[in-house]
C-alpha cells in the first residue's frame, strides 16, 4: 500500500478531521486516511492510483476545504482583514450584552443553591445566547457537515432537524445526571475556597485556546479537546447501529465542554449538597441553552451552503475570548485593579483596615460595595468573644457568584448583594486566627483577623 500526503487549508477544528477522513474513505481505493488539524494535511493510505487533487476538491467543492499536494502559502497579510466582518458582528453582541448587564438586567439572575429552579431556565437562555453560543455553536456548525449528510434524505423539515433534537436532548440528560452527580459530591465533601478558583481558571485557559482555534492561530492547533479517532469513526460510522446516535452521544458529552455561565451553574449545582437540587439546577439551565442552539441548528444548512461556518466560527472565537475575560471578572472582580473614573459619585476611602466600633458589648465594622473596587476597606482586626456586626453598604448589585458573600468559619451562610440595601452580618468570633471574606463558590474578596 502507498501513501500520499495531502495539504488542507480550512480545517478549523477536532471534528474536520473526522468529516475529512470520513469522505476521503468513500473513495475507491482509499484504504485509510489520518487527518491532522495540528498539521493542516492528511495521510491517504491507496492501493493502486493515487487519487487525483483535482477529483478530491471536486469531492470537498460544497464545503471550506480546499486540498493542495504542495503546502500553502502563508496568508498572514489576510489573517486580521478576515476578522473584520466577524469583529464588528461580535462587537455589536457585546455591546448590546454590556449594556444590558449595565441596565441590571442580567443580574436578575444572580444565582445560587437557594434561587428558585425557574431562575436557572433564564440564567441558561442568557448563556444559550451568548458565551455557550459562541463555545457550542461552532460545535454543532462543525458537527452539521455530517448530519446534513446523513439526514439529506429526509423529505420533511421536522426529519432534517432530528439531529439537532437529539443532540439537545443529550445535552439535557447529561446535564440532569452530572448535575445530581455535582450534589452528591457537594453533600459528601467539603468544598475548600481554593476549588472553584482554580477550575475557572483552568477551565478559562481552555476555552482561550479554543477560541484561539477558531480564529486560525496555528499555535493553538495541537491542542484538541476530543475523544479518540477509534472511537469517533465507531460513532460516526453509519453501517454500524451507534452511529445513528452521534448527535445524542455528543450532545451528552457537551457537559465537559463547559463556558463561564455553566461553571458557574456547575458550581453552585455542588453547593446545593442534593442530588435531586443539583440535577435539578443542571437539567434547567440546559433547557435555557436548547432554545438558542435550537435555532443555530435550524440555520447551520444555510451557513454551511453559503459557507458562513468559516466566518461564524471566527466570530465565535472573538465572543469566547470575550466572554474569557468577563467570566474572570466576575469570579475575581479584575476590574477592581483598573484605573476608575468618578462620575459624582461618593469618594470611597481607600483605607487598608476597616474601622471598628468598639461598645464593649457589640464590636461594629463597616464597609462599601460598589463592583468596580468590590469591598472597601477588605481587612479588619476584632477581639475574640465578642459579638461583631458586619455592615456592608450595597451599592451595586453583584455578578456571578461574586453576587453573593460569606466568611466561612464565622458566618457561613451566603447573603445576597443587591443594590440600595445595607447588608448585616452578625456573629460571635470564638477562636483566633485569619478567616477569609468570600463568595459563595469561595473566591477571596477579603480578611478578617481575629486577636486576643
């Protein structure tokens, strides 16, 4: 058996490889062939004539792909100018985004494990339309190429569109279950502040190199979040009974390609500590996503006939970085160390520890919350055995889980920040030593030490 390398330019993720190599092996005389998204070529394994180029761009003429024996010519010149029309689509998205969270209406639904379960059905269609719409809407584009294929057949509207049904359905079961799974674990462990820091940022540098895929930059490119080339080909074969449910199965596996808003669900699904709660909490915010992924389905045939996938999945990219940054924001409130701009608005002292009044009988620390510096002062110093009320003056409503605030070990029950309120927490600190001003996922907002 002789092999041929063949150059591709288009590909663009995990799952061109799979299409690549799935129409490659329709060819007579094909015996294997290896895609490589890293590479930008595939290997064509052939017996007896080496299939022509001109007959495999024939084979590829209706979709992004264009194959060359020879390697392309670097289009560095054209990298920004193709993220112009993408750019402005994505600044207009964010715009309108901005100022919708600006007008408080995205904080309407700040959860957590005690919001009413409809409240994640909204949280879920906020997510459907913007930051999982970017990450899983450039998924099902990519997947699209091989569903169109498969369900062509199909003479009504309500057939074409069944893998896309299945798919969301996946979605929705695994979500149900993993979700139940998070609540368990939540009622079996303790949850330490460090936790939910650190899988935001690890789950953030992966959708940055996702993003970084999607708009073309090859550095990013042999890094693939995907299963198997064995086990896809399985999937996807249709002579063989499972293919028939790729949609379903990957659909169900979207659980673990998750944006900021589902982390954030995830997390608070954990902090629920019930299985029913968590799965719950899960299965809703999916069912928010299904109604905008629904429609990127719908249009995916229009996209891929017009060859908008390519454009669509570099706006895609633009909105995950985006979407990178405001997640990080709202666990970490990064904004606080930005130069701010005081528009009338009362100065906030800048002191490191807050001030404390002391009665004797009731030690009384005081504190203001506007989103761009969070709490101000963070520190504070109180005696042991002696009752503190903590008094935070709510300026802004929060975001994310940075909506909520509690000192574990001292006052372990969440309050809610919301705007025109001034929040009290009361209690009586027993033991000596630092104690950790958080939210309720855990992230650090501030200290308060405890002395003799």
């Amino acid at each position: 058996m002789k092999e041929q390398i063949y150059f591709i330019k288009g590909m663009h993720c995990p799952s061109c490889e799979v299409v690549i190599e799935k129409k490659l092996l329709s060819m007579d005389g094909v015996e294997f062939a290896d895609a490589s998204l890293a590479q930008g070529k595939v290997v064509v394994g052939y017996r007896e004539q080496k299939p022509h180029i001109e007959h495999i761009n024939r084979l590829f003429k209706d979709s992004e792909y264009t194959f060359s024996e020879r390697p392309f010519e670097s289009e560095k010149e054209g990298f920004i100018s193709q993220l112009i029309g993408p750019g402005i689509v994505a600044m207009i998205f964010i715009f309108v985004f901005l100022n919708l969270d600006n007008f408080g209406l995205t904080t309407l639904v700040n959860v957590n494990s005690k919001s009413p379960i409809v409240t994640f059905f909204i949280f879920g269609l906020i997510a459907g339309l913007s930051s999982c719409a970017a990450l899983i809407g450039g998924l099902i584009l990519s997947l699209s190429k091989q569903w169109s294929e498969r369900y062509a057949h199909k003479n009504s509207f309500l057939g074409r569109l069944e893998p896309h049904l299945m798919f969301n359905v996946g979605r929705v079961i695994s979500y149900g279950i993993f979700g139940a799974l998070l609540g368990l674990i939540g009622q079996r462990i303790q949850i330490t502040s460090h936790f939910m820091p650190l899988l935001i940022v690890v789950v953030s540098a992966v959708m940055f190199a996702l993003a970084m895929q999607m708009l073309g930059v090859k550095a990013f490119s042999k890094f693939q979040i995907a299963l198997p080339k064995s086990v896809t080909h399985r999937i996807a074969d249709e002579s063989k009974p499972e293919g028939k449910y790729t949609p379903l199965i990957t659909g169900f596996l979207t659980f673990f390609l998750p944006c900021g808003f589902t982390i954030v669900s995830q997390g608070v699904a954990m902090l629920s500590g019930s299985a029913l709660r968590g799965g719950l909490i899960m299965m809703t915010f999916a069912l928010g996503t299904l109604i905008p992924l629904l429609f990127i389905g719908i249009t995916s045939t229009k996209m891929l006939n017009t060859n908008w996938s390519g454009k669509f999945l570099k706006t895609a990219g633009l909105l995950i970085l985006f979407f990178v940054g405001y997640n990080l924001n709202v666990q970490f409130n990064l904004s606080q160390y930005l130069p701010t701009i005081s528009f009338g608005q009362e100065a906030i002292g800048d002191s490191t520890t807050g001030p404390i009044e002391d009665t004797g009988e009731v030690q009384v620390i005081s504190a203001v919350y506007i989103s761009a510096n969070d709490i101000t002062p963070s520190t504070f110093e109180v005696k042991k055995d002696i009752k503190v009320r903590f008094e935070l003056d709510v300026r802004d409503n929060g975001s994310g889980c940075m909506s909520t605030i509690m000192i574990p070990g001292l006052y372990n029950k969440a309050q809610y920040l919301k705007a025109g309120k001034v929040l009290v927490m009361e209690f009586t600190p027993t033991e000596i030593g630092t104690y950790q001003i958080t939210c309720a996922m855990g992230v650090p907002r501030g200290v308060l030490v405890v002395t003799e």
